[in-house]
C-alpha cells in the first residue's frame, strides 16, 4: 500500500532479559546523541542511571529527564502473532496502542518497563482508525500519561517519541514535526487523512508508541506507521482524534464478537497490503 506498517513478530525478547540491563534511551538530533538514562541492575535492585548527553556539550537540549519521567508510561504490546508499542491512559489500567498490533485475539501480554508482564484483554478496536484500546487490571490506579488536545501541530515542533522498536524495549528518540494533516494514499477501509508527520528514530514494533511534545512532556499523537519508500518519514494519528473512539470504549466496550470479526477484517486486508508491498518493491 506504500506503506509499511510497523508491527512485527520475532521470539519474544523480553522474557529472555527479565535481568539484563533493560532501558536504552537514545536522543538523536541533527545526528547527535542527546543523551538519557538506563537501568542498572545491582544485586537484584533496579537503579536509574544518566547517560552524559554529547548534544549537551554542544549546547543542544538535553532530553534526558524527559525520557525519565515518560518511559514508565510506556509498554510492550505482544501477542500470539506479532507486538507492538502502547501507553498507559488515564488510571483505570487501559492501554492505548494500534489496532494492526492486535490482530489475533481478545488475549494479549503487556510488559512494563521493568520487564514485568501483565494480562490483559483488547476491549476497542477500528477498522477505520489504526487504534485499538487494551484493558490491563493489573494497572488500576496506575498514573496515565498527560494529553493534549489543543496543541498546535505545527512543522518545527521538537517531539520525543517512546516505543520498543525490534527488541530494543522503550527507547527513547527525538526529532522534529516535519509535516501537519498530511494525506496518506490508503488502499484499505481508512477514510483518515490528517496523519502527523514526524522524522523522530522509529522502527519496526514501534507502531502503538506515545509521540509527546517536547516541551510538555503531553501526548499529542499515536504513532501509527513509517513511510514504505523513506525511513526517515514516519506518521502518527493525532491525540485529540484517536481520543474519540478511546473514550467511547472505556465508556462502552465492544462485544467480543465485534472485535474479532474486525481482527479478522484486519488481518485479511493486512495480508493483501503486504502482498501489493512486495509486488510493488519488486518492480
């Protein structure tokens, strides 16, 4: 379809690194690392560390407490089939990540960025909006992330992005809005043509992750995926329109018989996407 979704299946990593050392933040701007911080594992005790920052010696920003106080907010989406990135949203344990990241099931497993895993069930989910809304009990009372509604999406806006591209479990990037209310060529059901544009380091598992204002610490986006010819352009749904369909389903959620026959939807048109992917990289 032109482009490439960012959900992705491999063995799962974090089960196998409950005791590695099991936070990488990496700030990249103009190609500079601005630093961050890491978790050090010290006789079973769970540390924060600072990673002396480069861009801080060029006077550039230094991100590193931003990326501190906002990766508790963020997970690690995995199911039968594939995973994914999410985030904590509001404090009745409900996980908002994209919908092509949940595909296979009412069933999924979140893991914290302590690597610890928790159940949880998909109670929302759009075939017309890449969103899908998770419950996680084990998250009650938990503190969601702060958002949005109104900030301006403007080219120029310094953004932080937090999710779990390949195994590398919440990193951290920084980068810039490159491009607001950008239309997409969709070949599927997807009437949505307002996308964020946004050249912060993402990857494949990304898909799911908070995009936050810099200057806030506010999520203003849900990054959703990559273009399929340039790496660098990457797309996020914007807060304020993903909030609708969210808050409906906490108020409301789907039948389960709803959300499986969109999961088979998905899965269906996902499958042929792919297909016209590698017909059209072939050429």
């Amino acid at each position: 379809m032109g482009n490439e979704l960012t959900t992705e299946k491999s063995p799962s990593p974090w089960k196998s690194r409950m005791k590695s050392t099991g936070l990488v933040i990496i700030g990249t701007l103009l190609g500079l690392n601005l630093g961050g911080i890491y978790l050090n594992d010290q006789d079973g005790e769970v540390e924060a560390q600072p990673i002396v920052a480069q861009g801080q010696m060029a006077g550039l920003p230094d991100y590193s407490s931003n990326f501190k106080e906002l990766n508790p907010l963020a997970v690690v989406v995995e199911t039968e089939t594939s995973y994914g990135s999410g985030f904590l949203y509001q404090d009745g344990g409900y996980i908002i990540t994209s919908a092509h990241v949940v595909t296979d099931g009412l069933d999924v497993t979140v893991w914290n960025s302590f690597f610890h895993p928790s159940e949880g069930t998909v109670i929302g989910i759009s075939e017309f909006m890449d969103i899908a809304l998770i419950h996680v009990p084990d998250y009650e009372g938990q503190e969601g992330v702060e958002v949005n509604l109104e900030a301006p999406i403007q080219a120029g806006k310094p953004v932080l992005a937090v999710s779990s591209p390949y195994d590398t479990t919440n990193t951290g990037s920084v980068g810039y809005i490159t491009g607001p209310k950008r239309h997409l060529e969709m070949e599927d059901s997807s009437a949505y043509n307002q996308f964020i544009q946004f050249d912060a380091q993402t990857a494949s598992g990304s898909s799911g992750g908070p995009l936050f204002d810099a200057s806030t610490n506010e999520v203003i986006g849900v990054i959703t995926q990559g273009s399929g010819y340039y790496e660098e352009i990457k797309y996020a749904l914007p807060i304020e329109d993903v909030l609708v369909y969210i808050d409906r389903w906490i108020k409301k959620p789907l039948p389960e018989a709803t959300i499986l026959d969109i999961q088979e939807t998905l899965r269906e048109l996902y499958e042929w996407e792919e297909e016209e992917w590698e017909e059209d990289t072939e050429e």
